[in-house]
C-alpha cells in the first residue's frame, strides 16, 4: 500500500482542493452538490487504492451481502497516482462513491467542505465501542469541527529494512540493530552503519580510505524521494527523534514550524548523506522504485512504512531483515502513526446501506479477514495479533514496527486544513534543498508561506 504522493504531484493536489473549494462555495451549500439519501438498499460503490487488499475486502462484501440480501456490493480499485483525481472529479460531477478509502492527509479538504458524513450520531446510535481500536486511530479521524467522518481499518508506522548478507557482510548482527543511536551532529551509530554499508564500485567501504563518492554500487541507505512536507518514510523518524513536530498542536494545528532549528539540522544532517555518497543523489531516484533498487542491490538499507512488508519480502533474490528506527537526540525512537479510514460520502443515496457497510468493515469478522490477508496490520486491537502471525510468516521482525506502539514513541500523522496547499508549497521546496539547488535555511520562507495559509505567518 503506498500512503504518500509521488514528487510532482502536490501541485495539482492544491490545485484540485482548490477547483473543489470553488465548487462548493459556487454552489452556496452542500446539498446543491448532492446531500443524498438514506436508502438502505441498492447497489453500493466502494472505492480503494491497495490491489494487494483487493480479495480481502471482496471476501468481507461477500459476507455483508450474504447477511444483506438487499445490498451489492461494487468495489473499484484504482492506483494511488489516479485514485484522488478520481475522488476529486467524482465530486464535482456528484457522483462520488457511497464509501472509500480515505487517508488522513486528504479528508480535511472534504470533511471542511461539507462532503464527508459525519459519523457521531450514528456511532451513538448503534452503540458502536471505539475502544476497540487501537489507542490513538480513532483520534486521527476527529475533523477540526469536532465530527467523527470514519473509522479506521488499519494503522501504520516505519521501520527500517536491510539487506540481511550485506548486513553480515559488514560485520553487524540483528541483534545490533536495535541498539543504534543517532544525533544531527555527526549522525551516531546509525551513521556509522550507514557508511559501513556503502561500497563503491573498488569495493571500498564508505567508512574506508580511498572510498570514492562519485562512483558507488551499493548506497548504505535508500532515498526515496525528498518527503514533500510530510516525510513520512524519509525524514520523519529523525525530526521525530528530537522532539520536533510538524505543527503546534498534535492534531489540527494552525502553524507549521519548518523553521524549527531542530527540523534544520535533521535536514541538513540528511542531506549531508547525499553528499558524502552514503545516500544517491535526488536526481538517480526518478524513476525507479525503492523495491527495484533493493533487488538490484543498489541500497543496503531502506526506511519504509509497515504496510510494504508484504511486498518487499516478495522480492525474489534477497533475504530481507527489519529493525526500529534508531534512538534520537530526544533519547527515544520517532516513528509516523497513520491510520486509514472508511468514510461515507454526503451525496450518496443509499447512506443507511453505506452506514451498514462501513460498519462490517469494522467487525472482526471482516478485519480477521484483512489479518490473514498478509497486507496491514488491521485496526482492531482483537485480531492485531492475527496479522502479527500471519506477516511474521514472512521472515521479518514486524516487532520493529509495532515496538513504537507498545512503547509509545509514534508521532502523528499531520492533519491540518490546507493539506494539499502544505505540500505544493513544500514539496518543491524539500526537493531543490535535498537536490543541493537550495540551502536548507530557504525553508524558512517556505515555512512562512504554508503559514500565510493559516493567517499565523509573522508580519512582513
């Protein structure tokens, strides 16, 4: 499952949040783009993105309609490259689906323009107990309006996942890893790692005289892309480790601190691997995927979400092995909390029926389903374990994504209004400094930008 943009895309993100905006403002209230209906039965489209989790979620609408004679259940599954543009044109056209797949980084634009169903008094209404969900997914879906507009089928954090003979090669145990430490100074033990690992085409370690830069087989860790504002799989789990947070609240904050001397360094810190030659350029990255790279043995080292184990240990040539994001300067690990959600459209006509659905998808019935699917780790606390048995079953530690729940060092997933506008701002920004076309000190004035958007940017 991929849960990030790819580079280039956040412009026309804020543009189509934009286009949406303006549509619901040109028509004065939601209910001229559709405020639906509350039929219970019919035929109900499900949208998602995850192929990998497409049979799962065919055999939970098999159950639901066997239970609901009077309801079809239509599932379409589009890539994350196509799926908002979709979501986004559905909309404005009034034919959005009854139910899809949201992410946290995009519902604000929907929910704060009256497109999303609240949920809250139809969870009062049924009884339906969130404490059955893990601690804290059932807060990310909490708009700023205090409104409930889904609930979670899933949650995620990062890990790191290595090469397991280059990894013996270079004289580390598993056992090692889970010791590292990192700082922005002089990057730690994990840098050190970083180094050892890399080898140019001499053979010549990065930790070695004579190591040449210019001319590298194997990178010690991945790059998978600049990390636009968010960073989720590439910087995130080191800001986080020094106390820093993307905005002034956990939730719904209104100003963003990209000019935070902590977030500077990590950067800086981060970039600097580029430049010693221990991460590839930003340019080499275009193009070619970070499972790709991995097989070709062109990266050691790769930090990647929970929901890739399934499709990395696939990979066929490698033995794969994961261990937690390293200790910070704050003297914990950081690792990025998400959870995805199942949200109801206002304009749908069946809303009784789409109520009834995204219900099941929340039973356990339907989330053992999705455990044994090998994919997520589902949200509901019961079958977590479940899922636990069923990836350990591919041969990695899923401990090292699940150690950051257990001991409480996730960080949230920021949710702000503004999203897309937040990314088009700081997507090209991160990448003209990861590319060394800026310095990181420019991202003071984008800070100040993605601030102008919430009205919390200092006077000029």
């Amino acid at each position: 499952m991929t849960r990030r943009r790819t580079p280039g895309r956040a412009a026309r993100a804020a543009a189509a949040g934009t286009a949406l905006g303006l549509l619901v403002a040109g028509c004065g209230t939601t209910s001229e783009v559709g405020e639906g209906g509350w039929e219970e039965t019919g035929t109900l489209t499900y949208w998602m993105w995850d192929s990998a989790q497409l049979p799962a979620y065919q055999q939970c609408a098999e159950q639901f309609e066997a239970d609901n004679p009077d309801v079809d259940v239509v599932i379409e599954q589009f890539g994350w490259d196509d799926y908002w543009d979709k979501l986004f044109t559905a909309f404005v056209s009034n034919s959005a689906p009854d139910v899809f797949v949201d992410h946290t980084s995009r519902y604000a634009d929907y929910a704060t323009r009256g497109l999303l169903q609240p949920l809250d008094d139809l969870v009062e209404r049924d009884g339906v107990d969130l404490s059955v969900y893990v601690e804290g997914t059932t807060d990310l879906w909490v708009g700023p309006d205090g409104s409930r507009y889904g609930l979670p089928k899933d949650f995620d954090t990062v890990g790191v996942f290595y090469n397991a003979e280059m990894m013996a090669d270079a004289g580390y145990a598993p056992e090692d890893l889970w010791e590292l430490d990192w700082n922005p100074e002089d990057g730690g033990s994990y840098e050190e790692l970083i180094a050892r690992l890399t080898v140019d085409r001499n053979g010549v370690r990065g930790d070695e005289p004579g190591f040449d830069k210019t001319s590298v087989a194997t990178y010690g860790l991945a790059l998978e892309g600049a990390g636009e504002g968010f960073g989720q799989t590439e910087w995130s789990m080191y800001t986080g480790a020094t106390g820093w947070t993307h905005t002034d609240q956990p939730l719904w904050g209104t100003e963003y601190q990209y000019d935070d001397p902590r977030f500077q360094a990590t950067i800086a810190w981060w970039r600097g691997l580029v430049d010693k030659g221990y991460m590839p350029p930003l340019a080499q990255t275009v193009g070619g995927s970070v499972d790709q790279q991995l097989q070709a043995d062109r990266y050691a080292m790769a930090t990647q979400g929970s929901w890739n184990i399934n499709n990395l240990t696939r990979l066929q040539g490698i033995e794969l092995g994961t261990f937690p994001t390293p200790v910070g300067p704050s003297g914990e690990r950081a690792a990025m909390f998400n959870s995805l959600a199942d949200s109801i459209s206002t304009s749908s006509p069946r809303k009784g029926a789409a109520w009834a659905w995204v219900k099941h998808l929340g039973t356990v019935e339907c989330q053992s389903v999705v455990a044994r699917g090998g994919v997520v780790l589902p949200a509901r606390t019961e079958v977590v374990a479940e899922a636990e048995q069923t990836l350990a079953a591919t041969g990695v530690d899923i401990k090292a994504f699940t150690v950051h729940v257990e001991e409480g060092t996730t960080i949230p997933v920021p949710i702000t209004e503004n999203g897309a506008e937040v990314n088009a701002i700081m997507g090209p920004a991160m990448d003209r400094v990861v590319g060394s076309t800026a310095p990181v000190e420019s991202l003071v004035e984008a800070n100040e930008r993605v601030n102008r958007l919430f009205g919390t940017a200092d006077p000029q």
